[in-house]
C-alpha cells in the first residue's frame, strides 16, 4: 500500500455544484433560477402563491378541530410517586394533592390540575386527589391501601339545564323521522 494510492470509497466525498461558472458548466448565465423576476432575486417571499390557481393549502379539506383552551394536566405515574416517598420528599401518611407534589419538588408547578397515571408499581398508603386517575392506577392505590378522590369538575346549574334541553330537542328531532319511515 502507497500513500498516493489511497482513495476515498465511491460516493463518500460530494463535491458542491459551483454555479454561474459558464455556459460549459450547465448552470451558467443565469444560475438555474429560470428567467429575470421576482424568482430569480435573494429574498423572494411568495408563500405559497401558485400564479392565481387555488393553493393546494386551499384545495385539501380542513380537518380536526384544535380546542380554544384547552386544559393542561400534570401527569404522575404512581411509580414516580413511590419513588418520592421512598426518597422521603412526600410523605405518604399526609393527602397528596398538587400543592404537596410541588411543595416536595415532584412537580415543576401547578398546572389546571393532576392526571394520575398507573406505569409503575405502589407500595406505599396513600390517600390522593387528582382530576383523573386511569382505572390502573386506582386499582394499583387501592390494592396498597391507598384510596384516590376524583375532584368532579364544575358544572353550573344554568350550563346543565341549557345541556338537557339541547340533548332532548335532538333526542325528538331523531325520534319523529322514525316514525315517519314507520308508517310508510
């Protein structure tokens, strides 16, 4: 083996394409942005604009809905909430709630409320408020002596009626084509 017989492997070296460099080079004269122009300047700010022909941005269906506020949960895996009382932040005879998860350092900060998650394993009684608790997970603390309260969201009286009676003018206006097609 020769020093000057040393190569790179095929393909592992790409040489940049040097452009406006000559008619020779196939990519002289204008620098393969086309013609003179809006397109052929630094800066070009179209955005999407297809010379008048509807945008295909425009021409696929909206699909989806994104919720305007959409409530933002802490999560906590009970293994996490084992492991904080085993390294003796949180104290498992206390409640546990958002406020002492914070307080030990478990969580960052508060958001809108706490969604209790069952990864892990429990050995610990705890008694424990969150907003939601998958069935796992409650099993798992009730299986160790534990107990989980699940804080019922708000809903006021007026929001409820208002519900009901939407819910039953639907229920009638489902029922009466029913009847109808019945008949026939």
């Amino acid at each position: 083996m020769r020093l000057n017989g040393i190569k790179d492997n095929a393909g592992s070296r790409k040489f940049r394409v040097r452009i406006g460099r000559g008619i020779g080079s196939g990519l002289g004269k204008m620098g393969g942005r086309g013609g003179k122009g809006q397109t052929a300047r630094s800066g070009v700010a179209i955005g999407g604009f297809e010379g008048g022909q509807m945008p295909l941005h425009r021409r696929l269906p909206k699909r989806g809905f994104n919720k305007w506020r959409p409530a933002k949960y802490n999560e906590i895996n009970i293994g996490a909430l084992q492991r904080a009382i085993d390294e003796k932040r949180l104290d498992g005879g206390k409640p546990v709630d958002v406020a002492a998860l914070v307080e030990a350092g478990v969580l960052r900060r508060a958001h809108d409320g706490l969604r209790l998650l069952g990864d892990g394993e429990i050995k610990a009684k705890v008694a424990i408020t969150v907003n939601h608790a998958t069935a796992k997970a409650k099993a798992a603390i009730e299986k160790a002596g534990g107990s989980v309260t699940v804080i019922e969201p708000k809903v006021l009286a007026a929001d409820e009626a208002k519900r009901a009676k939407s819910a039953a003018k639907k229920q009638a206006k489902n029922k009466a084509p029913a009847k109808a097609k019945g008949g026939e």
